[in-house]
C-alpha cells in the first residue's frame, strides 16, 4: 500500500512561523560552518568540521547584547563562541562531551596565555635535534579499530618518536602540551584517511579502501614537514597583533583592544566536561545573557567515527568511545532512547515536575509526530536505509526538549538563544527542524524572533538527489528571546 503523505501539521507550523522565516544577507555558508575558521588566527590550527566561525559570533553579539555579559554555549565543541565571545569581555562557559573538542580548548586557553618567547626557543632547539633519536615504545600509538593502518610505518613511527620528546624533554608542561596539540592538529594530514560526513574516507594507498575505490585524498605530508608547518603557524599567530587579526576576520573584531596585551588576556573561558542533559539541570535559573551554539545535526553523523583517530591520540579505548556514542545527543542511527535514564536523573535531582512537562511537550508536537508516523510508515515499506532512523529522529527532538527547556530556564528575561542547524530529509520526508525546534522553545516561554536563513540552503545528498529532486533545505539561525 502506498502511502500518501500527509504534511498538514507541518504546513500549520509553517504558517505560524513563515513571517519569521528570513533571509539574512550577512549571513552565508562560510559564516555559518568551520569553513569561516579556516585562515583564522588559532581556529584554523585544527580542522574542526562541526562548527561555526568565530565571526558569525561576533555579528551576534554585536548586533542583539553589544554589551559584554554572561554567554554559554552548550555543546561547545573547539570553543569558537566562548573564545570569540571572551575577546569582547563576555564571560563564557562550555559545554562539551568530546574530549576532541575539550582538548583543542584547553590547548588554546594555555596558548592564549603562554611565554612566547620560550615556546620560540623550544621551537627553535626541536629543529636543531634529531627528535627522532627519543622513540620510546611506552608512547605507542593505541589504535582502535577503525583507526589500524591509518598511518604509514615511518609516520607512525616519527608521530610516536615526538610525543616520547615532548613527554620527556619538554619540562615546561604547558609548552609541551601545545607541541602535542600540534601533532593532535596534523594527524589527518599524516594519515591515509579524511573526515567525510558519516566516517573516515580511505584512501586507496593504505589498503583499506572498501571495495574498487581508487580515492586518492591528494598529497599525505611526511611528519617532519606536517609538524614543523604546524609549529610555524602556532608561533605566527600567537605573534599576530590585532590589526592583522581584525585583517583576517574582515573587519569583524574592530573593535577589540588595540593592544597586544590586552588581546591575549581575555576572560578564560569556565569548561565542563560531560553532557549538556546532565549539566544544564544543575545551572543557576535566570543566570545566563546569551546562548551561542549549535547542536549535532539530526543527520547520522556519528564524531566518534569522523574523529577517531584524535580520540585513538588522546588515549580512548574501545568502550570509552562506545560510551561517548550513546552519551551523545542522538544523531546516530545507534544511539539507543534516553528517556528512562533521563526520567531517573530528573527525580534524583527532585526535578520529577520539570521532567513531565518537558516530556508531555515532546508528545504534544503534532509536527513532528507527523513526521514519525510517515517515517514509521515508510520503515514498513523497507523505504529507508537504515531501520533506526525514526528511533534517531524521535530521540533527538525528546533530547533537545530538555536541552531547550534548560536554556529558557537559566536564561535572564531579555535573553537571546541563537541556534546554528539544518533541516534534513529521509525518504524524501522533510524534517522542518527549524519550525519543530521554534515551536519546543515557545511551549517553554521563548519568543521567535527570527529564523533567519541563508540565502542558498542545503541540497540532498546524492542518492536523495536522484530519488527525489534538489529541492533545498533550509540551513538556518534560530534567534529566541526570553
């Protein structure tokens, strides 16, 4: 039997929300990814995909709190919004479950603050000296996996060899902390593989290319030349003053401290490791200005696969990478339903009320149980490519109740929430994430003030081109109001 889809309650959203829905000029692609980071003085030490550049932050705050408050974002990633933020006096806070992104932060607050001319001088001693010499076994490299014959044998060998020099030689801790982030930046660069969406891509050189690919992922640098292009970009930045750093974001920070030393004295970021569902409950009610962030999207991107080799570097062992998975916001076709784990943590922390209104409204969205029931239909009818995909898609919008019910909550009357997202679809079934999301944060007490959105949107994956057109999707900024 052929379903007929229906979109009635979607189409009553969007009626509620289409004199919202806006196109920003200022707004494009590269604003609002990692792609704005790419040339950018400490963000582009690290190809972080999962983010959004420091500028559009800026804009934001610019444009709705010109004056400096208290901004958090939850899922925090590199830390673009709470370094962005902190450089025009906001106190910020981070989330982040990841220890990539809890690493590249940390890495950047020490850099923010190290000796420059001693980090000059190790430089300096690492090239005169063959680092090479100080392999030491104990430093091995522990695969997972996905990551074995990531690496070619002197690679490796030569990656290992410098971490054993920075663990033993280096004795400023803080400068060997930034050499090994050095190395943690490069590891793609050194590798046979690259990040692609869902997982790592291989190439075809290291054997574990999945059937006749011939990808070829282009030049794979030799170690000596990755690192030692690293450590000169890490000394050039940390160097910049920021007429040249407002040169590279294009005007956007021109309004920063015009000396040295006040650039590198930013308010440091406050960090918590771990989940934003565990965290924001135990947050102080009306203590926060401005949110900044962007959750994962509802796309099957899993960052355990697309970053694993920086989780094998940062030591993670098989089951500390399978917890992370399922500790994620689910956006993955494995994550398995949160809602009795999270029923538990409410009532431990006597939140019982908080947790039932928050679950009565993820029931009552008509929208989105529209979608569910399409999607369940179309599961029947062996239309989707993978089973679990309607589990993910109602996991996601049960989690990110509660991550909006929380924000609303300690946010201050006269607060913004600025959401970076993308609609998706399955089986040619639009998910409007912007109007379903929009419509979970009023039920909370926020007000829609814009969904802005780019002027070109998302397109289909190739396969969804092919079935069902190139129909775009809006890639949008969400911008709530207590």
């Amino acid at each position: 039997m052929q379903l007929i889809s229906s979109s009635n309650q979607r189409n009553e959203l969007y009626e509620k929300f289409k004199l919202k829905i806006i196109h920003n000029s200022c707004l494009d692609r590269t604003l609002v990814s990692y792609q704005g980071n790419k040339q950018t003085p400490f963000s582009s030490w690290f190809k972080y995909r999962e983010g959004f550049s420091e500028r559009i932050v800026t804009y934001l705050l610019q444009e709705f709190k010109p004056e400096a408050g208290v901004l958090i974002d939850p899922f925090s990633g590199v830390g673009s919004s709470l370094f962005a933020a902190s450089a025009l006096g906001w106190q910020t806070t981070g989330i982040e479950l990841l220890p990539v992104g809890l690493f590249a932060t940390q890495a950047r607050i020490i850099a923010q603050k190290i000796d420059i001319e001693l980090l000059n001088l190790e430089i300096t001693k690492f090239k005169q000296i063959n680092f090479q010499k100080y392999y030491d076994e104990s430093f091995i490299f522990n695969h997972l996996g996905i990551t074995r014959g990531a690496f070619s044998s002197i690679n490796e060998e030569k990656l290992i060899a410098y971490i054993s020099y920075c663990k033993n030689i280096i004795l400023n801790k803080d400068i060997s902390t930034l050499f090994i982030y050095a190395a943690f930046c490069i590891l793609e660069d050194i590798s046979y593989t690259r990040k692609d969406g869902q997982y790592l891509r291989w190439d075809s050189r290291s054997g574990r290319s999945k059937g006749n690919s011939k990808f070829n992922k282009g030049e794979i640098l030799s170690f000596e030349d990755a690192i030692n292009r690293k450590l000169k970009k890490i000394i050039s930045d940390l160097n910049i003053s920021p007429v040249q750093l407002n040169l590279f974001n294009d005007n956007f920070l021109l309004e920063l401290a015009t000396t040295k030393s006040n650039f590198v004295k930013n308010i440091e970021p406050n960090l918590y490791e771990g989940s934003c569902l565990e965290i924001l409950p135990t947050l102080q009610e009306n203590s926060i200005d401005f949110v900044i962030t962007s959750p994962p999207y509802v796309n099957r991107y899993d960052y355990t696969r697309t970053y694993a080799l920086e989780l094998a570097f940062l030591g993670c062992s098989e089951e500390k990478v399978k917890y992370l998975r399922q500790q994620m916001l689910s956006c993955t076709v494995e994550n398995r339903d949160k809602r009795n784990y999270l029923e538990q943590y409410y009532s431990a922390k006597n939140l019982y009320q908080d947790f039932l209104k928050i679950d009565s409204t993820f029931k009552n969205q008509a929208a989105l149980q529209e979608v569910l029931i399409i999607l369940e239909d179309y599961k029947k009818q062996g239309k989707l490519n993978n089973d679990n995909i309607v589990r993910m898609v109602g996991n996601y919008f049960y989690e990110m109740c509660f991550v909006i019910y929380e924000l609303a909550r300690i946010l201050k009357p006269g607060g913004i929430v600025a959401m970076v997202n993308d609609n998706v679809r399955y089986a040619g079934e639009e998910v409007p994430v912007d109007l379903i999301l929009s419509d979970i944060a009023e039920s909370f007490g926020l007000k829609t003030r814009y969904i802005w959105t780019l002027g070109r949107g998302k397109g289909n994956s190739s396969q969804q081109m092919g079935n069902h057109g190139r129909t775009e999707l809006r890639k949008c900024v969400y911008i709530w109001e207590k």
